[in-house]
C-alpha cells in the first residue's frame, strides 16, 4: 500500500524534502542562536556605556559591517537582502540600548518615509513631520534619536535649504541613505541623516561644509579654487546668495573636524563642518 502523500508531496520523513527541512530547521535554530548571542552582547556593551552617555546610533560601525559582510558575500542571496537584514538586526539592538524614534521630514510620494524605513528597520517609530525645521526640533529635543531629511539640491525653496541653519556641532549629519543601490540609481530618492553629536568615522566617508563667503570669494568658481588650494577639492558645491553674501553647502572627501587646519587656511568668513556619512555603495 502507498503512503499517503502530505500536503506537500513528502512521502515520508526519509524523503529528499524532509531531509532538507530537517537541514533549513538546523540552520534556522543556528542563527537564532548567534542572534540571541549578539544581543547579549549588545546589552553587555550598553551597560558599560551606559555613563558616557550619547547617541546609541553608530553609522560609521554599521557601514563597516556592512561593508565586510558584502565583501565577503556571495551565492544566490542578492545583496540587498543582506543589507536589510542586518538593518533590522541593528534597529533591534539599538532598541536594545533604549527606546529610539525616528523623525522624518515627509515629502509628497512618501520617499523619505521609505528610506527612513528601509535603514532603521520595521518596527522603529517613525513621526513624520511637515518641515525640516520641526524634524530637526524633535532632535534637538531629545524626543527623536535622529532625522531623516531630503539630501539638499540647486535651487531649492529657502525653506528646504535646512542645512543653512543647522546648528552644528551640536547636530550632524552622520548617514546618507540608501547605503546601498544599484549603480545606475543616479537620480534616484536620498536622503541624509542627522543626529546628535559627531559621527563615527567608517573608514571611507564624505564630509559636508557650511561656507560663509562675504568678499570676492563668493563666486563659485573662487569658492572652488579656495577649497582646491587649501587641500579640499570639492566633491559638489550648493551656492545660496543673498544681500550680505554667499553660503555654501561644499562635499569634500574624508571626515573633517572643526579643528582641522586646512578650514582656517580658507579665504572665508567661516568654515563649518556640518558631519560626515559613510560612503555608499553601489552595485551594478
């Protein structure tokens, strides 16, 4: 007599499928092991930090992981699943280190809400606010971990242009997402994080400077070879003008602190260093 078949066509517990499912049950039983490991660990490492004090969010050292995980990747499994798997797997052990929220600035089509989900995992709240200015406050309060605010672009309205006013080094920005995106995404939705205090540095990041020009380096082309001569070729440049001058909005590779001699060797009024962001990959 045949044995009748289950549900899925397995005929018995020695059948090629059972085999593979005893196998995927072995794997799944391992990882959840290292998970519940990493989080041990995670909880450890915040208790001993828990004096210092600061932000639990660390970008620099996720982009690191990140970074040797898919370096090291390979097999059928894309990349970004990786990616958005250990986005939640930091997400939840941020949580671990306290409760955070996320304030992101909402635009229409809701490509920033997107973004701010897909980098801080699904269960992080989110509070969606109406300006840049009000999501910066929630920051700036304590009543969010971080911002989520449109990368800025030429032309934009004065009240886009948040990274005018940001009120540095106080707050700055310390991500750009997505960290992750197919090569030909150019054009695609960014955004950029901003959060409480320094960044950590991954190794490979990008800095953003706020200069204020008042002079006759206040033309683009000046401002260009100023940050050339003084060792900060830039990377992009946003110029705003008004009555009084210039502001810029200048990307410079590596991470730059306020102290860092090539600022004073500037023709400018000021020099401000806004943050910096691992940079992001991008795979073909």
């Amino acid at each position: 007599m045949t044995p009748a078949p289950d549900t899925d066509g397995a005929t018995s517990a020695s059948s090629p499928l059972a085999a593979i499912r005893a196998e995927i049950d072995t794997l799944d039983d391992a990882m959840h092991e290292l998970l519940r490991r990493r989080a041990a660990v995670v909880a450890r490492m915040a208790e001993s930090q828990a004096k210092a004090g600061g932000s639990a969010l660390r970008p620099g050292r996720e982009a690191q992981v990140l970074r040797r995980l898919l370096a090291r990747h390979d097999g059928r499994l894309p990349a970004r699943a990786v990616v958005r798997l250990w986005r939640d797997i930091f997400a939840a052990c941020t949580g671990l280190q306290g409760a955070f929220t996320i304030a992101v600035h909402a635009l229409p089509g809701g490509e920033t809400q997107r973004l701010a989900r897909e980098h801080f995992g699904a269960l992080t709240p989110l509070r969606s606010q109406p300006t840049p200015a009000s999501a910066l406050a929630l920051v700036a309060s304590g009543e969010a971990a971080a911002a989520v605010l449109a990368l800025p672009r030429d032309e934009e309205p004065p009240d886009a242009a948040w990274w005018t006013g940001l009120d540095s080094p106080r707050l700055q920005i310390g991500a750009r997402l997505p960290f992750l995106a197919p090569a030909a995404a150019d054009g695609g939705a960014e955004a950029l994080v901003v959060m409480p205090g320094a960044p950590d540095a991954s190794g490979e990041d990008r800095s953003l400077l706020r200069i204020e020009a008042r002079g006759p380096e206040q033309s683009r082309t000046a401002l260009i070879a100023a940050l050339a001569a003084a060792g900060l070729p830039p990377r992009g440049l946003i110029l705003r003008r008004d009555p009084a001058g210039a502001t810029a909005l200048v990307e410079v590779e590596g991470a730059v602190a306020g102290d860092d001699p090539r600022l004073a060797a500037l023709p400018v009024e000021r020099a401000l260093p806004l943050g910096f962001y691992a940079v992001p990959l991008r795979r073909g």
